[in-house]
C-alpha cells in the first residue's frame, strides 16, 4: 500500500517555508527572500520516496491584512491550510515554543489535519542555546543546510493518508513553466529593488513561445506609481538590465534550456489595493 497526500507549510511571513520546500523538493521551485511577505501565491513541489508521495504546497506567510492583497495572500494560506491532509507548522527555533496554530491563523476551530510542528533555521541557534525539542513536540530543521529533513519526512510519512500516488515518481512541479518565470523575475526584484519597491512589483507573462530554441519570455514588469517606474528602469535602463540578467539565469537554472527575457516596465495604479487588477495579475481567487 502507498501514501500520498497534500502536506501544506504554513507559518508567519519569513520563517523559512519556500526555503524548506526547496530543500525537500531538492529543486529551486518556490522564491526565497530575506524580505518577508515574498510569496503571494502557493507553489506545489512534489516528492516522491519509496511507498509515499509527499505534494507538498508552499503558502503565503499568515499575516494581519493592512490591503487587498494581503487579503488575497492570507485567503489563499487558509484555503491550503484547510485542503491539506497533514500541516507542517513553521516557526523559528530562536523563539521556541511555537504559539498554537490556530492563534497564529485566527481560526475559528483547530485545524482539520494533523499539525507537524517544526523548528526552522536551527543553524542560527548556538548548540548551548538549543532547546530540547521531543519528537513528539516538533521536528527541529535547518533547511539551509538540509539538516532534520529526513526526521522530518519521517513524521510527515506517517501522517500521510493511505493511497494511490497522483503524480509520476519523478514528477517534481504541477505549474506551468510561465508561472515560474514569471516568479523568478519577481525574485530578482526582490534581491535588487529596495524598501517598498519589491512589494510594489508584479510580473505578467506577455509571451512564453517554448519549443525552438532559445525559450522567448515576454513580461511586463507593473509597478504602482510612475516614480517607482524610473527607479526600476535605471539610469540608462541599467537596473532593469541587471534584474532581466538575474532573472533570466534563473529561469533557464529551471527549465534547462537557454531563455530569451525580454522585460517592459509599465504602470498599473495602486494594483495591491484594487480588485480587478489583482484579478488580472492572478492573486485573486
Ligand atoms: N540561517 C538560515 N536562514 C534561513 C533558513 N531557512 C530560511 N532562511 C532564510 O530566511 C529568509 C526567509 O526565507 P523564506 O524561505 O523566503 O521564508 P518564507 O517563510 O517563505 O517567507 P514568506 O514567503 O515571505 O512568508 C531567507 O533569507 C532565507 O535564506 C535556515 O535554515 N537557516
Ligand atoms: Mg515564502
């Protein structure tokens, strides 16, 4: 008999969650920033190993909404939270014990699945300083360094509901290669805009035309404002140059294959804040 079943990692923005789907997935799949709030939507990453097949979904961090978009993020952790057959609960060893979950979610009733509490960046803890964290309190992982991986796809096994595998054993993502381009120039904002810039950011996908080489990727890059427009673009178009470079790099990384990016700047007013925009950018719903 196999297993196989959705196993959601939830947690506060930043506490490691894309960082630790990458590291069990063993693939670059979900965006990683030390600026928090940097996934908006979730991202599948799926494992196979011997009789059990991990879908694992990576979920925006649980935060207090302040705009639509937090509003759009928050909804979409929920609603991975509830589909999920088992949870992994992420929170940062340096602040153990972990709050329970339902508080940190504001549910209204503790979640249907079986949590799995685990420690995150435990590298950042001195041995000396480190708690005694029971097995049966939570898994202590520094997905960094892929130390406690093993421990804990052990306790995330046994939860995992009897069943058919849904998905090939080598099968590694479920989202279209757009999706992830369009990710990966997200990222690169992120690691080369600066305060609210970042958050400012969203990508759509113009044209994606695989099949001859190189891959060609058109993709708007919207900002919200016309001055956040200039600073992206650059003295020179230099700084939207080096975010196409960084985000190209990462794309052909993915799908192994060289990548034409051609990236355009554009404005789309106030975005975060306004229904029909989100719509169009893929954030609600
Ligand atoms: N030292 C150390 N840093 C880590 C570890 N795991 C993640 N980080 C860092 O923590 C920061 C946040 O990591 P993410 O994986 O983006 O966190 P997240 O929970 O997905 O964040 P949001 O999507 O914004 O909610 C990044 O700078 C990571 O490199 C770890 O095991 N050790
Ligand atoms: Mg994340």
């Amino acid at each position: 008999m196999t297993r196989c079943g959705n196993v959601v990692l939830a947690g506060p923005p930043n506490v490691g969650k894309s960082t630790l789907l990458n590291a069990l997935v063993g693939e670059h799949l979900a965006i990683v920033s030390p600026k928090p709030q940097s996934t908006r939507l979730p991202v599948v990453g799926l494992l196979t190993r011997a009789d059990a097949q991990f879908i694992f979904t990576d979920s925006p961090g649980l935060l207090e909404p302040e705009y639509r978009l937090h509003e759009a993020m928050r909804a979409a952790a929920l609603r991975a939270i509830a589909d999920a057959d088992v949870i992994a609960y992420l929170h940062p060893l340096s602040e153990y014990p972990a709050p329970a979950l339902q508080g940190v979610a504001r549910l209204d009733r503790p979640p249907r699945a079986p949590v799995v509490t685990v420690y995150t960046k435990a590298d950042l803890v001195p041995l000396s300083d480190r708690p005694t964290v029971r097995p049966s309190d939570g898994i202590v992982v520094a997905a960094g360094r892929g130390e406690g991986l093993d421990a804990l796809l052990d306790a995330l096994r046994a939860r995992l509901p009897d069943g058919p595998f849904h998905y090939g054993p080598d099968d590694l993502a479920t989202q279209p290669s757009r999706f992830f381009a369009a990710e990966f120039v997200r990222e690169a904002a992120f690691e080369l805009l600066h305060e609210e810039l970042p958050y400012s950011v969203a990508v759509e996908i113009d044209e994606f035309r695989e099949g001859a080489a190189p891959v060609y990727i058109r993709a708007v890059v919207y900002v919200e404002r016309d001055s956040q427009k200039g600073i992206v673009i650059g003295a020179g178009g230099r700084t939207i140059k080096t975010l196409g470079q960084a985000a190209r790099g990462k794309i052909e990384a993915l799908l192994g294959e060289p990548v034409f990016l051609e990236l355009r700047v554009k404005v789309l007013p106030k975005w975060r804040r306004h229904a029909p925009s989100l719509k169009r950018l893929g954030y609600a719903g």
